[in-house]
C-alpha cells in the first residue's frame, strides 16, 4: 500500500518534470548549443561572444540597457518607498481606490504606457504642442534615454509599494514608540528604525523592478529611436527583416540569462543578509495628518497617483476620439475605432487573447496545485528539482523564451511552431508562478494533522488530496490564479516572437497598430485589456476580501 501510494506521487513529480524538461529545459539548452556552434562547420566556437564583446555597435547596447534599468528602479523605489509609507501611516480619503488605481498602473503592460506618452509627450502631442505654444519651445519629445526611464519608473514604483507595504504592515510600531520616546524626529524614526526594518522588501522589489525593465523590448522600441537597449538587439537579431543572425542571437540570449540568474540569485542572497523576523504586535495605525504634513503627504500620494494613471486615461479617452488614417485625430467622439477593432472580419486577436488565457488558466491551476502540495507535502530531490525549474521561466525574459520555443519546435518530430498551443505553452510555464506561490502559502496553513484524519478514517491519500486539500486551498489557488490571468492576457514578450497572423493577441495587436501608427485601433484595443485588467483586479479582491494587494 505505502509503495503504490508513494508510486502514485512519483508519477505526478515525473509527468511534471518532463512536461518542464520538454518544454522550458531542452529549448534553453538547444540556445546554448546554437550559440557555441558553427552551423557551417558544426566545431565548438566563441566567435559570437566575441562579436558581440568587440563591437561597440552591439555592447553599448547593453552599457543602455544597465543605465536604463539602475535610473528606473532609483526613480521607482523613491516613488514607492514615500507612497507605501504615506497611506500605512494617514489616513489619506479615498485610499482604498488610490491603491486599486496603482496596482492597476501596474498590471498594465509597459509598452501602452509608452504608446500613451507619445500621445502626450510625442513630437506632435497634447502637452508638446501645448508647451511649445505657450513657451516658444522647441521640445522634441520624450524619445530616447529620457522618455524609457519615464515610462518605466512610473510603471514599476507600483511592485516597489506593493512590497514595503506589506512590510509596513507587518511591522511592530512599539519600535517606532520607543524610538520617539528617546528623542528621536520623525525623520530620525523614518532613516533609522523603519527603513532598515523594510530594507529586506525594499531590495526584493528593487531587484525585480530591474529584472523587469532590464528585460523589457516593446518600451525601448517604441521611445528609444536611436536609443537601442539590449532586448531590441536580441529582437531585431532573431526577428529582423534584414541581418538576421540565429546562432549570434542565441548568445545573446545566453548573455542575458547570465545577467538575470545572477540577478536572481543577489536578491536571494541580499534577502536571507537582510532579513528580520517581525511580529505585529501592535501594527501602525494611521493618524490624521495636519497643516503642512496634511497638504503634502495629500499632494505626494494624489499626484503619482494621477501621473501614473495619465496613460491608462489618456489610451481610453482617445480610443472615443474620431481620427484620419488611424492617425490624426478630428476632435469629434466617435465610435469609429471600436467599429474598426471589434467589427473587423479577420479579427482574431480578442477571441484569441481570451481563449489562449482560459486554456493558459486551466493549465496553471492544476499544474500549480499538484507543484505546490508535492512541493510541500512531498519534498524529495525530484520535488526540489521541479521546485527549481518551476522559477526558471519567472526569472529569464519572455523574448528569450519564446525565441527558445521557437528554436526548439519549428522542426523535427514534435513541430509547434505558428500553433496556438506553443502560446498557451509559453503563457502557462511564464505566469504559474504567481499561482504557484499562493498555492504554496495556503498549504504551509493547512495542518498535516487534517489529513492524517481523513486517512485514520479510511480515505486514500489521493482522495484525501482531492476531496480536502483540493478545496480548502481553493481560495488561494483561485487569487493566485486571477493574478496569473491579469499578466498573461497582458503578455508581450513571449507573445510576439511566437505569433502568426492567425495566433495574434491583443498585446501583439496593440503593438503591432502603434508601428503602423494606427493609434485610433491601439487606443481601442488598450481600452479592451485595461478595462479587462479591471475587472479581474475587482474580482481578485473580492475572492481575497481584500482592499489590497501586499507582497
């Protein structure tokens, strides 16, 4: 019996590790082959390497990509850092849609929030033209090194505040008493007591910030103009109409997982340094604030808030506006975009970013339950080793893994390439981490001690695992699983490495309407994602009975 249920598991812990090896191993692998092989004499070469290293053309590419990120995060974390603490200490009105609107700021994907800068900070948008007037200007736009910083900073301060925040709120204000009580200013308490209390938050959301915008394309292609990071390079490379190199941007690819697995592994490192264990005794409560501290702490928090919100309003108001060519817009409301967008014949792309996600879903709440309860419930070598590959596609960017499905399945005996199950693939192994976590942490509360019972009692392991298990973790499955449908219906990266004309997304749609410069349909399709955004955020706090969302 002992040996059949233990049998029972093993096969899962298999079925799993081969469905990873096969999809997320062997096409990384099959990379780094191609990157030290010559495809003409099939000898072990470091030419691309070297191409790449003795070439300032393609190394300052990466000399972009590092300034980018490191102004980024700094500009992230000094927005997040002060608004995580302003809302945990005052009592702000209306705080509780502040926090919706952040966290909607940032499920939206990076590259409509370009798309909308360039409406209104573009050579020919709204405040540009409007300064220029009013000034006798000459401001060329945001484009280049200026407006990607932008962009990112304001799209990513939102996980900088999600994680301190949750810091905040597990801290034990009796601290920050005792500090104030010895003589210590507020600003004294602030440097000396929370700050390193949050530090570990701090740098956990910092460094993902930088991992995020470190792998990011669509923002730098849209704004970068003659401002080119390194994920352009590897795009143009395997996906270029002209001067396209396989086996040079397979090293490229390789460089870059270097650069994130380092990554990774330093904020593993800086959290174990840099953690403190807290017990919320007595948490913060929220003061009223006066005078002085009242205006801007009010003026600080409603502010970012509105600046941060500017491209989600901006892509909705002008998806209304009536426009020539897809191009200029009249001034007159109409609904002419959402005619040319939801009324075209050959439109797939909003039936296929719903079907791709709920196929993608289903796939991610039963990997994730049978990944985290092995995991958990059944640590062995196998298990650590499928807790391992699990966060592998959640550190390596999205390009580098759809060029690496693309590389591994456009030939030979199991061919994916331009099917819509290589996407679902793609969209399920890159967003079940979320699903994976929540899983994990709703598992650590449930005690063995309820299933030793059900099995004293005469159940099965598995139907034990089926009929409790199953059901009590259900309600942190299902947030983990909203969260993991917000990102992969706003999934870029993978998306359009991997799509056809039949398998296109919405993502890819948008993008592919902003190159046009078809802003009128971007505009509209932007509306679709953002408002479906909305709604699963809705409905994630509904399942969680939360008004927000910590880290």
């Amino acid at each position: 019996m002992k040996h059949r249920k233990f049998s029972l598991w093993t096969i899962f812990t298999l079925a799993i590790l081969a469905f990873f090896v096969l999809f997320v191993v062997y096409p990384l692998f099959l990379i780094m082959y191609q990157s030290v092989i010559d495809p003409v004499s099939h000898q072990l070469t470091l030419d691309y390497f070297a191409k790449f290293f003795g070439r300032k053309f393609y190394w300052i590419t990466l000399v972009h990509s590092f300034a980018v990120t490191i102004c980024a995060t700094l500009v992230a974390a000094f927005l997040g850092l002060p608004m995580a603490y302003l809302l945990r200490s005052y009592k702000v009105p209306f705080s509780k849609y502040v926090n919706i609107l952040i966290v909607i700021s940032y499920l939206s994907p990076p590259f409509i929030g370009a798309y909308a800068w360039i409406q209104l900070l573009g050579r020919n948008g709204f405040f540009t033209k409007a300064v220029n007037s009013l000034f006798d200007l000459h401001f060329g736009g945001i484009y280049g090194f200026s407006g990607i910083v932008l962009v990112f900073s304001l799209q990513s301060f939102p996980l900088i505040y999600m994680y301190v925040s949750g810091a905040l709120k597990n801290l034990d204000n009796s601290l920050n008493e005792a500090a104030e009580s010895l003589g210590c200013n507020a600003f004294q308490r602030v440097t000396q007591i929370i700050l390193p209390l949050v530090m570990p938050s701090l740098l956990a959301g910092s460094l993902l910030v930088f991992m995020r915008v470190f792998s990011d394309f669509g923002t730098p292609m849209l704004i970068g103009e003659g401002y080119k990071t390194f994920p352009v390079l590897i795009y143009t490379q395997f996906m270029g109409e002209v001067s396209t190199d396989d086996h040079f941007a397979a090293s490229l690819c390789v460089i870059v997982v270097v650069i994130t697995l380092f990554l990774f592994f330093l904020q593993r490192m800086l959290a174990r340094h840099y953690s403190y264990a807290m017990t919320a005794l007595k948490p913060m409560q929220q003061e009223q604030a006066k005078g002085s501290k009242k205006f801007f702490s009010y003026l600080f928090v409603y502010g970012v808030c509105f600046i941060a919100m500017l491209p989600q309003l901006t892509v909705i108001f002008t998806s209304f506006l009536e426009t020539v060519g897809g191009t200029v817009y009249t001034g007159r409301f109409s609904l002419m975009n959402y005619e040319n967008t939801l009324l075209s014949k050959d439109n797939l792309s909003i039936f296929n970013t719903y079907a791709y996600g709920i196929c993608a879903i289903i796939l991610v709440v039963v990997l994730g339950i049978l990944i985290s309860y092995l995991t958990q419930r059944k640590p062995s070598v196998l298990t650590n080793l499928l807790d391992t590959l699990t966060m592998f596609p959640y550190i390596i960017p999205g390009s580098v893994l759809g060029i690496a499905l693309l590389s591994g399945f456009n030939s030979g005996v199991l061919v994916l390439s331009g099917t819509a199950l290589i996407i679902i693939i793609s969209l399920t192994i890159r967003r079940m981490p979320y699903t994976i976590r929540s899983s994990t942490a709703i598992i650590s509360q449930i005690s063995p001690s309820v299933e030793e019972a059900a099995i004293s009692l005469g159940a099965s392991e598995f139907k034990t695992f089926r009929k409790i298990m199953v059901p009590m973790m259900l309600p942190g499955v299902m947030a983990g699983a909203i969260m993991s449908w917000i990102t992969l219906i706003s999934e870029l990266s993978s998306s359009i490495i991997l799509y056809t004309t039949h398998t296109m997304t919405l993502t890819v749609a948008i993008y592919a309407e902003v190159i046009r410069s078809n802003f009128g349909n971007a505009a509209a399709y932007s509306t679709i994602l953002t408002l479906t955004s909305i709604v699963s955020l809705l409905i994630f706090f509904r399942v969680t009975h939360s008004e927000d969302i910590s880290v």
